[in-house]
C-alpha cells in the first residue's frame, strides 16, 4: 500500500510490526486450550495456529517443532494451576490436612478440572507426551513435596501422594463416581487427611 506525502509523491507504507510478546502468549493460550480439550495427539499445529490467529509456520518459528511447543505449554499449566504445592502449603504445620482440604474444593463435581490436570490426563496415552509429562512432573510438583519431606524414600512418598491426588481428581470430577461425586466434604477430608499424613510424616 502507498501514501501520499505532503510533495504529492507515493511513499510504500512502512509494514506493522508484530509484537513478538504478545503473539507468543496468543500461540500458548491457544496451545493449552487445545492440549486440554484433545490431547497431544489430538491436536495439529494448524489447529493452535489457527486459534491463535497465525499460521501454522510462525507456530514453528517461535517455538521449533508440536513437541517443543507442548513441552512449555505442560510448564507453564502445571505452574499456573498450582493450587495444592503452592509455597504456602507446603510450609503449613499440617500440610497433610491442607492437601486434603484443597483437593476436595478443587474437585467439586460442578468445578471443571485444572487445565494442567485435563492437558496430562488427555495426553497421557501418547508417548511423546507422556516423556515431557514424565520430566515436568519429576522437576515440578515431585520434588517440591519431596524436597519438604523427611525420612526415608521421600520420592516414592512424594509420588505416592501425587497419584493420590490425581486419581482422586479423574474419579470424582472425570469419571463423576457417585461415592466422590456425591460425598459430603468433611467426610471425603476425614479419610483422606490420614492417607497423606502416612506419607507426609
């Protein structure tokens, strides 16, 4: 396109630029709703481009390949959806009645589940995935609740009650059973605050 200077001359418009902050943030928004709705195999690069008003080869300009792009979308859903091993937490005097407590309010049946959670569960079955979720999950919220541990066999504790966490997660909001879906919450914390105390203390 052309303007006219005040000589009357055509002058070529200088061409916008395109704010690289922002279209990053567009392509991991779209990215993380896509990763959670459908999965690491369920999802094309055209798809999050699409959703992020780009194209698919500016996807891979800014972030290399599908696999380097869902590594920092796991990264930055598992950090943002921290609501259990937030620092806080993780240095109360109970923690284990703390992680009870939450992850009963986090589950509740009308509630849609945490992002981080549905991007994991939803891509659980593919292996690319499942390595990055192996690697995000064993950096992150594994050793922060083993590194708060004490005694023997802190990671296996430590992992103990993060399977806890996320099955209890897939059976009461997922698959909605009734015995979850349905229990009162002082009853579900009764039984579950002991549970993350063996492993916890």
């Amino acid at each position: 396109m052309y303007t006219m200077t005040h000589a009357g001359k055509k002058k070529a418009e200088t061409p916008r630029k395109r704010d690289a902050v922002a279209t990053r943030a567009a392509i991991l928004a779209s990215a993380r709703r896509a990763f959670a709705q459908k999965g690491y195999d369920g999802v094309g690069l055209r798809e999050i481009a699409a959703g992020a008003g780009v194209t698919a080869m500016l996807v891979n300009r800014y972030f290399g390949s599908k696999e380097k792009l869902f590594a920092e979308v796991a990264q930055v859903a598992s950090s943002s959806s921290r609501t259990i091993l937030t620092q806080e937490n993780l240095s109360a005097s109970d923690l284990a009645q703390r992680m009870a407590a939450l992850l009963v309010d986090i589950t509740a049946a009308n509630d849609t589940p945490l992002e981080g959670f549905l991007i994991t569960l939803r891509s659980a079955s593919s292996k690319t995935a499942a390595k990055i979720g192996r690697k995000e999950i064993t950096n992150g919220n594994l050793k922060l609740l083993a590194d708060v541990l004490h005694g023997p066999h802190r990671q296996e504790r430590a992992a103990v009650a993060l399977s806890i966490v996320a099955g209890f997660q897939a059976m009461r909001q997922m698959v909605g059973l009734p015995a979850l879906a349905d229990a009162k919450p002082e009853i579900l914390r009764e039984i579950l605050t002991p549970l993350f105390r063996a492993l916890i203390e």
